[in-house]
C-alpha cells in the first residue's frame, strides 16, 4: 500500500511512445516561497478565466512542459502561484525524446519531485503528471487537444548575447523556437516565461500577441 506522500493513481499505457500519468495525495510535506503575484496584469486574462475572489470561477487546466533544467521549474512555479486557482488542475507534461534508450527511472524520478513539490506549494490545486516519448512539439499539441488544456507555460531562457550570435552564427536556440512554435500553434493560451537575471524581481512574459512583458513579482 502506498503512503501518504505516494500518488494516488498511476497507470501506464501506449500512446506515441510510452506515457506514465501520475497524481499526487495533499499531504507532503514541501515547501515554496518567494514567488508571489498575480497574472491580472496581463490584458483580458481575467475576463478569461476569473480568480478565486470573483463569483463565477470558471476551473482550468493549466499545462506545463518540464524537463530537468532550471528555467522549466522557474515556469512551473510561475504557473502555479500565478495561473492555477483553488480547484484547478496542474498537468506537468515531460518529453522523452523518440528512440531515446536512457534509463525511465531518471523520467519517473523527475517528475515525482516536481508533482510533490507543488502539491506541497499549494494542496488545493490538483496536480497529475505526464511522461510520454514521442516528438516534442507534436506531442505538446496534441495533448493539449486532448486534455483541454486552458493555458499552457513554458519555460524560456535568456537570450544569447551579440557576442555568442556573432561566434556561433546563430540568432535563435532550439528551445526558443520550441517555445515560440507552441505559443503560435497551441489550441489554448500559450505563455513562455523567463525569470528574471538573479539580483532583480519578475518575470518576462511572451505570448502570441505581447513579447517579454516585464510582470513584477
């Protein structure tokens, strides 16, 4: 039998590759901080989906796409104390690469972290997670049709210096084109968020119609 801190349900099947879904009881015992704010600074978000102070609430599924580096976590708390509201459900959504042979654990141990440490961060948002093996933005897409995902976050990193660019001759990594190709495609509001050079406040936020709005927070 699985403790307190186990989740609730687990199961696997096939779905462009191997999937694992997971979700998380209340009680662990994880600890957040230092992220505050709200996201009624972005226009019409509210109008969208209401907050837990307004009498008609609609609930969301809020998506984030995690992966072992620092700016997916930084979106993945961003999301939770800014976008998910008391009843809402978190979906966190790791990727494992096609024909990839590394070792799953590494996979299922990743995204038990992140699901407890929201769970710990904030019990009144239910939190499940994903780990399917298929393309990335495909399989993105995809589940956010089929889940029917509200918003979906991304992590982003800082842009390459002129320095770097001039060197590498390139304007544009991998990963902004990911998030950049999700923000324009996805069935749903899409969001790519990048904290903020340690020392300062905030987030930069991008989506389909405003590039790095400064959010203060």
């Amino acid at each position: 039998m699985h403790n307190s801190d186990s989740f609730l349900r687990q199961l696997s099947v096939k779905e462009a590759g191997r999937l694992t879904s997971s979700r998380w009881s209340a009680s662990n015992n994880y600890s957040c901080g230092g992220f505050e704010g709200s996201v009624s600074q972005m226009e019409g978000f509210n109008s969208m989906y209401g907050n837990e102070d307004s009498a008609m609430v609609v609930r969301k599924r809020v998506m984030v796409v995690v992966d072992h580096n620092a700016h997916s976590k930084h979106a993945m708390m961003w999301a939770l104390t800014h976008v998910a509201n008391k009843g809402d459900s978190l979906t966190l959504l790791h990727i494992v690469p096609p024909h990839d042979g590394s070792d799953s654990s590494c996979s299922t141990y990743l995204v038990n972290y992140l699901g407890s440490l929201c769970k710990g961060c904030k019990p009144e948002v239910e939190v499940e997670a994903l780990v399917i093996q298929g393309p990335k933005l495909a399989t993105v897409l995809s589940q956010v049709k089929k889940l029917e995902v509200s918003v979906l976050v991304l992590g982003q990193k800082k842009p390459p210096s002129l320095l770097f660019n001039c060197l590498c001759g390139s304007s544009s990594s991998s990963t902004e084109e990911f998030v950049e190709q999700c923000i324009n495609k996805a069935d749903c509001l899409a969001i790519g968020v990048r904290k903020r050079s340690q020392g300062t406040n905030g987030y930069y936020i991008s989506t389909r119609w405003q590039k790095n709005f400064w959010l203060l927070a």
